[in-house]
C-alpha cells in the first residue's frame, strides 16, 4: 500500500472518467504510473576525449543514475573530424570527442551496454555514430538485438532551430528512414528517431510551437517510413519523443498531456494504426537550459526543481535535470550530481510519483491541456496545407520558406522585449539583483586536449588498414546513389575499418550535396 507522509492510504489514480493507461492517453500511457516503474534518470555528459567522459558516465552510474545520455562536441554534431580546420578550438569544448570507433571504445570502456540504456543526442551524422556504438556493441560481445536506448537523429528540428545540419533535407531524412528500417528488422529495443521539441522550445518558442512543431515533425518522419514500405505498426511504437521542461508550471503539463492525446488521436485516425503502443507518445524530458541564468546561478537549482516536478506530473518517462552552472560552462562533477540528486528528491521525497496524473481533473489544468491543443491544430492546419494533405511536403515547404524560422524568431523576439521591458521577471537579472555573485569553480577544458585528441586521431590512421577504408567508403558512396539502399549496413562496415567520421560524411555528400540555408528577411 502507497501512503502519505502522514499515512494516509493512496489509489493509484484519482477521478471517476477518463482513466490513466487508456486511449487517448490524456492522463498517462501506464494504469500504475511511476508506482510501477520510476522514470529513468538519464544525465547528460560529454567533454573532452572519450576517456575524460568515460570516468564521468561511471561517477553518474555509481551516484545511482539509470541511463546515460551522451553530448558529443561541435565538429562530431557537424560531422567534421577534428582536424579539421573547422574544429580549430572546439574539440570537447562542449561535448566529447568522436572521431572513429576507437573513441566510441573509450567512451564506453567497463560499460555493460546489454544493461543499460543510452541515449545520443546527434542529428546529422546520428547513422553514423549509431554504427560506432553497435560495433562496440559486438566487439565486447553483446548483440545489436540486445542494445537498448535512444539516438536523437531528428533532422527536421535542426533546419527549424539548432541548425546541425550536413546534408540537404531530402537525403537527410533518408537517413533518418534507413535507421527506423534498420532498427524496425533488428533492433527490437532501439528507439531510432527522438522527435526533439527542446531545440525548437531553447531556440525561443512558444510551448505550443514547441509541441505542434515537434508533433509535425514526427507525423513527417511517421509519412517517410511508410513510403519507403514499412507498416505503420512496424515502426511506430519505438518513435519517441524529447521536450523541453520551461518554467511555466502548468502550462508545461498541459503540454504533456495534449502531446499524448494529439499524437494518440493522430497516430490512429490519420494514419491507421491499429497497434496500441502505436499510439503512445513517450517522450524524454529536459529541463530548459535556456532559463538558466549565469548571474546568482544557485537560483538555477530552484528553477531545475520545479521544471523536474512539472515533467514528472505530466508523465515524462525519462529525464534531464541540467546542472545550476550550465549557464557558464560544462557542468562540474558537483553540480552534475546535485542535479541528479534534484530528481532523487522528486522521487522519493515529495510523494509525486504515488499518483498517476495527480493534478488531473483540475480546472486549469484541463483548460490548458485543451487550449495547447487547439493552438498547436491551428499551425497542423498550416503545415498540412503547405504540404497539400502531407505533413512531411509541408514541413519541407515550412523549412524552404522560411516558416519556422520566423515563427521562432517572432516568439524569441516577444520574450526579450518582455524581459527588457520588465514586464516578465527574471528572478536576478532583471529584478532582485542584490545578491552573492562570487566567482563559481567551473570545470574548463584546456588546449591540451585537443591536442590529445590529434594525437589519438593521427595514431588511428596510421594504423588502420588504408586499402581496407578506401573500398569501404567507395562502396558507401555506391549505395548511396540508390535510392532503395538502405544505408546503415555498408556505414556499419565503413566504421568498422576505423574510418573516420568526417570520411564517411564526405563520402555521402559527393552523391547528397551539402546544405546551405537561404537567410530569411
């Protein structure tokens, strides 16, 4: 029996119509919610050389984490080497280093991977690293079919707001496509896309752009994969989702909650799935890193508190809580650890987990649950008419338009000269200033490791087999100029030779091009 603080005995849900864990999944995907099962508490790390991130993934399992979530640097998310004279300064500055499958090696040295779950948060080169990962995978002996986790791989999202992109959006989504194929025949517990809103929302959105931009992007994704064959079935019950947990308390749970009604309702009348799992929106949460603050940054522990406990009443089934010093580097082991300890309290502390959908019923609540729903129909509207009836030519014909940049423009716009005007408070930046500033340790990645880095990186070319990559990258660019190819096994074979990443993306843009955005005025 679950009971109060005080002993009171507690149902596992509370009102008499519509029910946790029954379509269309308002107040929840599970009957028993977190009593059954606690969200994962999945941290974010990654800085450095692959070594450096390893010995951090190790401090966050021992501090009682459930999964691990990777951050990758800048020239690994562009798909560039780093050598390459685009990465000059920025090699694990903001993430690890990720050269060839010799780095993901390291990162992942003494880790059960058949145990735990991991999730990656990549875009454009995401066939890529999630090649590297499942021949770790099988070279410690563990099969593809038993890996477990999450690769972001959501293209759309970066040509709307994070602007992480490689190669124009078509060849993108196809290999977006070949994943959800891949995975759909042999990965069983893989979720190949996370469907992410929390760039669209850290880029300066609305909470409902943030939820009708992602959900259009996963009814894109949803249209792709049923052109190139597959069932609706087939893949749709390991398409995930990853949102933004904002500082609005409520208006966050609404959120939630009309994200699992909208995409249930979608998901079985526009496109017929008959699967109920098919049906589920099951998202990752993170709490807004764009809320943090570098002045009085302790504050942040208060704003990632009640961002945490927003995302655990709408539903989250794994979350992010950031560190109070992001806001002026990486997180320090420290700060990552109070973070986590953040959720750890809203588990076990403050009897949030004992209900399923607690605040479910209230007035507001179900008011703002509606009313993100109605807006975010109103821009459905917009994107299906742009694409003719299709969300996915709509969402092209938003990303070559320009439409979703300026959306997100104008609602960043909005929100600065609310700030500026002091019409919204921003507790120690635009009102109760006073305070204890001094300095914070922050953690700081110097030139030598970079240097590190070069030196690993020249090593591998060395001593890798010359003749071996050159076939396997010839024979990528080969497949590449078939449409009906899937991709992901001749990138598979291309790691495995220890190319490097930046070769394998070069071989893919002699037959995909390379992107280069149209400046909207």
């Amino acid at each position: 029996m679950v009971e109060s603080l005080s002993g009171i005995p507690l149902d596992s849900f509370y009102g008499d119509e519509l029910r946790p864990g029954e379509y269309p999944y308002t107040r929840g995907l599970y009957s028993t919610g977190y009593r059954s099962k606690l969200w994962t508490m999945r941290m974010f790390a990654g800085f450095g050389t692959a070594t450096d991130t390893n010995g951090r993934f190790h401090a966050l399992l021992r501090a009682g984490g459930t999964g691990l979530s990777t951050a990758f640097d800048m020239p690994t998310l562009m798909g560039r080497d780093s050598d390459h004279e685009w990465a000059i300064g920025e090699v694990g500055r903001a993430g690890v280093a990720v050269d060839t499958l010799a780095d993901m090696e390291d990162l992942f040295a003494g880790i059960e991977l058949d145990k735990v779950t991991t999730s990656m948060t990549i875009n454009g080169p995401a066939a890529i690293c999630m090649a590297m990962y499942i021949a770790v995978a099988e070279k410690s002996g563990v099969g593809r079919g038993d890996l477990g986790g999450t690769i972001q791989n959501d293209i759309l999202k970066e040509y709307q707001a994070q602007k992480e992109y490689i190669f124009p959006p078509r060849p993108s989504v196809r290999l977006v496509t070949d994943l959800i194929r891949f995975t759909a025949a042999e990965m069983p517990r893989w979720h190949p896309v996370s469907i992410s809103g929390y760039h669209i929302r850290e880029a300066g959105s609305t909470a409902a752009q943030e939820l009708a931009f992602t959900l259009a992007n996963g009814f894109a994704y949803v249209e792709a994969a049923v052109a190139a064959g597959l069932d609706v079935d087939d893949f749709a019950p390991r398409l995930s989702f990853f949102f933004n947990a904002h500082s609005d308390f409520f208006e966050e749970i609404g959120k939630y909650r009309a994200a699992r009604r909208i995409w249930a309702t979608w998901m079985k009348n526009r496109y017929g799935a008959t699967n109920p799992k098919s049906l589920m929106c099951r998202f990752h949460t993170q709490t807004a890193g764009v809320s943090l603050t570098a002045q009085q940054p302790e504050n942040n522990i208060a704003r990632v508190a009640i961002q945490a406990l927003s995302a655990v009443l709408g539903g989250t089934q794994s979350l992010h809580t950031d560190s109070y010093d992001e806001a002026l580097a990486l997180p320090t082991e420290k700060a990552a650890r109070i973070a986590l300890r953040t959720q750890q309290i809203v588990a076990h502390e403050t009897g949030a987990a004992s209900v399923v959908d607690p605040l479910g019923g209230a007035p507001f609540v179900e008011w703002m649950t509606d009313e993100m729903e109605r807006r975010a129909g109103e821009i459905f509207d917009h994107i299906d008419q742009l694409g003719h009836g299709s969300m996915l030519e709509g969402v092209y014909a938003g990303i070559e338009d320009g439409y979703f940049v300026g959306e997100i423009a104008d609602a960043a716009y909005r929100f600065e000269r609310e700030v500026n005007a002091g019409r919204r408070i921003i507790v120690g930046v635009n009102e109760f200033t006073e305070g204890d500033d001094e300095e914070a340790n922050l953690l700081s990645i110097g030139h030598d490791t970079e240097e590190l880095q070069l030196k690993r990186l020249a090593k591998v070319r060395n001593d890798r087999d010359g003749d071996a990559v050159n076939t396997a990258l010839a024979a990528l660019s080969t497949a590449a100029e078939q449409p009906d190819v899937n991709l992901m096994p001749p990138i598979i074979d291309a790691v495995r030779t220890y190319a490097t990443e930046g070769e394998i993306v070069a071989a893919l843009e002699t037959v995909f091009g390379t992107y280069i955005e149209t400046a909207v005025v």
